[in-house]
C-alpha cells in the first residue's frame, strides 16, 4: 500500500486484542526503512506515530480475537527534517 503522502498507521479491532502487537514495516518519503510496533487495543482504534509513505508488510505477534483492519490516521509526514 502507498499513500498519497506519509500518513500513521491505525489499526481497528472488534474484539479485545489488547495483547497483540503489529509490526509495520515500510518506507519513508525517503525510501528508508521504516519500522514501528503497534500495540492492538480493546474494541476501538490504536494508532501509530511514525509517517509511512509504503508499507511493505504488517506481522501480528499472535491471533487477533474479532475482525481487524488496517487504515491511515491524521498524522502526517512531512519531506524534511527539523
């Protein structure tokens, strides 16, 4: 998946999967390897906090308990560095 710009990823369970973690892995607006755990939640949404602008895989640590999605939050990434 390729965003239109670097955006966070979220993730959406309905079941309570607050002891599951997904490993994002991607790209950077750079091309530079991007890696970020995110911790599954109880019903709901978990977002991340680093900008992807490729994702390349997303590994579970274990099975989820309901149906999970995967999205883009509302956290960009911007091509410079401060």
């Amino acid at each position: 998946m390729t965003f239109d710009v670097p955006r966070n990823v979220t993730t959406t369970s309905s079941g309570a999967d607050g002891g599951t973690t997904y490993t994002v892995t991607g790209e950077d607006d750079y091309g530079n390897t991007v890696v970020e755990n995110i911790a599954g939640g109880a019903t709901g949404t978990s977002q991340g906090n680093k900008a992807f602008k490729k994702i390349t895989s997303i590994v579970a640590s274990g099975a989820g308990t309901g149906n999970i999605s995967f999205g883009y939050g509302d956290k960009l990434g911007f091509p410079c560095f401060v």
